[in-house]
C-alpha cells in the first residue's frame, strides 16, 4: 500500500489511485486481500494491468486479451459476501465525484449515478456504504450540497441515488451510470422479466451520455434472465461487453472456507450457486409463459353468474404483510374449467374474509376450500358468515403440478390478468434431493393469485352435482 497519496501528474487520477491514496479511500483496504477487486477494476475503467492482475483477469472471464479501453457495460458474477455491495458503492462514487458530465449536461440538467436493487433493504444497504466512502473523505464531504434518505446530490452536477427495481421508476432520468445490484433476484408482479424491462427503459437516459455505464452485478440464480444471457453470449469471448465469473472467496478470502464447506454439505445446488456462482442446472421454469397466455381470454376480466353453471372456489388466505388475500371462482363447461373470477386483497383479513363471503353467495357457492393454513382460524372465519372452509388435501406443489396438463392441453380458461400471468409464468420447478420436485414461486416473488387458480383447477371435482359444492 503506497504512504504518501497516488497523485498524478502526467495523467488523471484513476479509480485503482483512488484506493490507494490514504486521503481518499485507501482506509477502507487495509484489512483483507483486494487483488481480485482491483484487477475487476482495472478492467472495467481499462485500465494497465500487473502481471497478476492479467492473470486474475484471463481466469475470471475466459479472455486471453486484457482490454484497451474501458467497458460501457459489464456483468459481474460472483457468490454471496463477495463484496458486491461496497464495491458498488465505490464505483458509484468514483463516478459521481471524479468524472465530469457537465458538457454532456444541460442547463439545469442533473445526471444520476442510478442504484438499483432488489428491494428497499438491500438499497439502503448500498446507500450506507456511499453515505460512508463520502464522509468519510473530507473533499468528497465537501461536495455534498443535499442529503435524503435515499439521494445524494453533488456539486459535480451529479446525484446518486437509490431504488428498488423497478421499470416505471426509471424513466425520465438522465442516467450517467446505471449499477444493477443483485439483478438475477429481481421479480415483479407486474411483470415477467422485470430486468429485461428495466434496462430498456434506462437506456434512453444514458443516451446523450458518450461515456456512461452499465454495470450488472450479482449472485447467480436460474438459467434465465439478463444476467444468464449476458453470460451466455459474452462469456470467454473478446466483445465490447464484459462477463466476470467469481466464487465467493476468490474475491473475498475473508470468508472463513468452513461456513462455505457447511452450505455444501446442506444444499449442494444451492451453494454452489450463492458461493461458487455457478447458475442452478436445477432450476426451470414450470408453465411457459406462451401456455398461460394461451389460457387467458380477451375479457371480461371477471365473468357475471348465469344460473344455468354449477360454480366452485378455492382460497389462498393470508394473515396481512406482502401476501394477497385471494379468491377464485369456476365452473366447468365439458372438461374445460373456466375461471370466472379471480379476486386480490390486503388489508384487515377479517374484513376481506367478510366480502368474499358476500362474493360467494352471489354464485351460490356456501362451501369453499382453502390452501393448508397454520391454525383454524380461516375456517372459524368464514363459518360466521355461513360458509363452510375445507382445507386441500395436498400442498400447494402439488396443486401446481395436477394443473400443469389442464393448461397443457389447453382445458382452462382463465381472466386476462396481468398479476395472475406473470406469477403462473413465473413459477419454478426444483429438483431437490432424491430426486423429488416441487414447484414455488421464486425468491422474492409471490404466487398467491396463482395458487387459487391452480387450486380451483385441480381440487375441482365435476361429479359433485350439488350446487356450489365440491
């Protein structure tokens, strides 16, 4: 580590400088061996490259040639407690404090250093190290001109900001660098490739900017999304876009290899994943998102009752948070079901229990069965409004897949809704252990509307011929 600071005098200051200057952000590597870091570094701000820094860079991305000039986009790959999220942060840093955007800029125009993440949480775990990396300079404190709880503004002309991802909070930025933390996690109900979505719309903001950046940067997940094409079509080749692969302790050797070795020995899949950064071979996508949208009619989105149909439901109920209170509702024509109406609420669950009930009696139904839920509440509840509550008799994977041929062979018909598509088209099919699957809804997303159709279809027992009865 250099004792007096890095100053340049025959050329910028550069990030790799930066970090080895004790007035900037030298502080912050004297513990721990940074050698991967800094050789990622160097090859996305093209920068010269030790020896073992070339090295270090061939291995991790399948290159044999180190780079002439800097990456407007990149993919970073690596396990979990890597040290991701910091080094975001200092690259959101850099950007903000040392380039200069101004000529690109218009009068009154601002640029923004753009932090997405996968939710609030991690956001503001990003946010922190930048709170900190800019106190903790005395030249970079000095630029702050405001302060929010999530946005700091700079007298460089340039603000950095964090969110969670999201393709409608995204637009109308001019975005100087767009760095996308964690992006194979990123899910949404409202849509089905939220990171496909959300690039697109950050990409006109960064058009006016000549040398703006995309970063990606994440643990891997399925084989499918941004991340997964970007390494698909740019790992271990020499193009304009740069994949770099790395296990956890490759870039952190911190990482005691014990707490490494018992994820293996627990989920060997999973770890190698979160640790190796290796994509899972044991993951798929359950329903393709052309089946589902196959089953969906035009409209309405809800069907009204007609007397002439036997009507049957099925409830996912929820205790409040995240989760969706949900409803369904179908009858059968020939051996087709037909899903009339598909109902989502939060709230006071007592409250919803109370207008779903009403909902019910509309269609002459005074039974209900409901998702296994923990205690007797659902089924006390509903019996005070007159309508009897029967658990499933399977668990939700399983009414997954007893579903899966009535959307194969296209026998369902189900309402045009956004929501309710995206979490069916979302689904995942996992093989665990001893070979058994199960289908859920991913990390971060919900399948709650989705439960209550697939229940509706494969609890759905036709030779009940009393009506509204299962």
């Amino acid at each position: 580590m250099m004792t007096e600071p890095a100053r340049k005098t025959d050329q910028a200051l550069t990030i790799l400088d930066a970090c080895r200057d004790p007035a900037l952000f030298a502080p912050w590597f004297k513990r721990g061996d940074w050698s991967a870091w800094f050789a990622f570094l160097a090859a996305v701000f093209g920068l010269p490259m030790s020896k073992e820094q070339r090295a270090i860079y061939k291995r991790l991305t399948g290159r044999t040639q180190p780079p002439a000039e800097p990456f407007a986009e990149g993919w970073l790959i690596v396990g979990r407690r890597g040290g991701k999220s910091f080094i975001t942060a200092l690259i959101a840093v850099w950007l903000a404090c040392f380039r200069d955007y101004r000529e690109f800029l218009q009068p009154g125009e601002r640029g923004t250093v753009l932090i997405l993440a996968a939710d609030r949480k991690q956001a503001r775990v990003i946010f922190r190290y930048v709170r900190g990396l800019i106190d903790g300079v005395a030249m970079l404190s000095a630029m702050k001109e405001r302060e929010t709880t999530e946005e700091i503004e700079l007298s460089t002309g340039v603000n950095i900001e964090i969110t969670s991802a999201s393709f409608r909070g995204t637009r109308g930025y001019t975005v100087v660098a767009a760095l996308l933390d964690e992006i194979a996690f990123w899910r949404s109900d409202d849509s089905a490739n939220p990171d496909d979505e959300i690039i697109n719309a950050i990409q006109p903001g960064m058009a006016t900017i000549p040398n703006s950046m995309m970063l990606g940067l994440s643990s891997p997940y399925a084989r499918r999304g941004s991340l997964y094409q970007a390494h698909r079509q740019h790992y271990g080749k020499n193009s304009d876009v740069l994949v770099w692969q790395a296990d956890t302790r490759t870039m952190n050797p911190s990482v005691p290899q014990r707490v490494i070795d018992r994820a293996y020995q627990k989920d060997e899949a999973k770890a190698r994943a979160e640790f190796g950064a290796q994509f899972r071979s044991d993951i798929e996508s359950f329903l393709p998102r052309e089946t589902v949208e196959a089953a969906c009619r035009t409209e309405p989105l809800e069907l009204p009752f007609d007397r002439a149909n036997r009507y049957f439901a099925f409830v996912d109920p929820s205790g409040g948070g995240a989760d969706e209170f949900c409803l369904a509702i179908g009858h059968q024509e020939n051996e087709q079901t037909i899903v009339d109406v598909v109902r989502a609420q939060k709230g006071v669950p007592a409250n919803t229990v109370a207008e779903f009930a009403s909902l019910l009696r509309d269609y002459l139904i005074s039974e209900v069965v409901g998702d296994k839920y923990a205690g007797s509440w659902p089924a006390d509840e509903f019996g005070r409004h007159g309508v009897r509550y029967t658990a499933a008799d399977r668990p939700k994977s399983d009414l997954f897949r007893d579903s899966l041929a009535a959307f194969n062979s296209g026998r369902v018909e189900i309402p045009p809704d956004n929501t309710l598509v995206n979490q069916l088209s979302n689904l995942e099919r996992r093989t665990a252990r001893g070979g058994k699957d199960s289908i859920d809804h991913p990390p971060g997303g919900h399948d709650d509307r989705a439960n209550v159709v697939a229940g509706l279809i494969a609890s759905n027992r036709p030779k009940r011929k009393r009506a509204g009865v299962w």
